[in-house]
C-alpha cells in the first residue's frame, strides 16, 4: 500500500451518528475503511463518466430469462459469440423449471461492453439484468505524485 495520510473531516454530530450505524451495520470496522470506499466508488463513477472511451473496464452482466421464450437461447448463443473476445466467463444456473439466471463477466472498452449488455438485456424473454462496471484495481488512483523509488 502507498503512503497513508491523515485528514480531519468536521461533519454534524447526527450526520456522523447516522454514517456510523450504517458502516457498522455493513461490517466496516473503522470510519477510515468506509470512507476509502466511498472516495474509491466516486472516483470509479467519474473515471467511467468523464472518460469513456479510455481504457479497460471490468463488467458484470446478471440477468434472469424465461429459456421456452421462442428464440431467446438461440439468439443469447449468437451474440456471445459474436462478442467473444469480450467475455471472460459466463456462470449459467437453472433456477427452476422455467427460468434461468446467467452472470456473464466482461472486459473490454466501455462502449463495447456496454453494447454488449444493451443487446443482450433487450431480447425478448429476458426478465431483468443489471450490468455492474468496475476498474481494474490499479485504475482507480492514479499514481501522478512524487515516487521516491529507493532501491
Ligand atoms: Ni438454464
């Protein structure tokens, strides 16, 4: 991990009180952990926003679809071979007679990824989806500051 560095933050005791219970509710040990959450999330949500077109993202498309529905498997098949060299892994349960819920993880440049999901959250018979976009870890926080490299 890089240097750490200590910041006070003044905030209104109820505000603070509230953000306590609800970081303990979500098992954070500290304040600290939170927050470097909370700041890395930002940071991600405007890396994703500001520059689109830069980079690698990570994805993750969830989605539940009725397999009887006429030619959904057939069409679902096509396009994730027509996208291959996007998708990394695809995780395939059968939830019941009907149904069934597939989490596909992406890696590609944005646009593409979100292509992807778009076409493929939009055929006919699939139920819901979301699709997740995250950085690569070493994309969150740029490393611009000075690097005293002493080897
Ligand atoms: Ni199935």
């Amino acid at each position: 991990m890089s240097d750490l560095s200590r910041f006070g933050v003044s905030a209104e005791e109820e505000l603070l009180q509230n953000f306590d219970r609800l970081i303990a509710a979500q098992g954070y040990a500290n304040r600290s952990e939170a927050l470097r959450d909370l700041m890395r999330d930002a940071i991600v949500k405007s890396r994703l926003e500001d520059a689109p077109e830069a980079g690698e993202v990570l994805g993750s498309l969830t989605l539940v679809y009725d397999h009887h529905a006429s030619d959904l498997a057939d069409k679902m098949n096509a396009l994730q071979h027509d996208y291959f060299n996007f998708i990394v892994s695809v995780l395939h349960v059968h939830i019941s007679h009907d149904d069934c819920m597939e989490v596909i993880v992406l890696r590609g440049k944005i646009k593409q990824v979100r292509t992807l999901a778009d076409a493929i959250l939009s055929l006919k018979g699939v139920k819901h989806g979301k699709l997740f976009v995250t950085l690569p870890a070493g994309a969150i926080v740029e490393h611009k500051h000075r690097h005293s490299h002493k080897n």
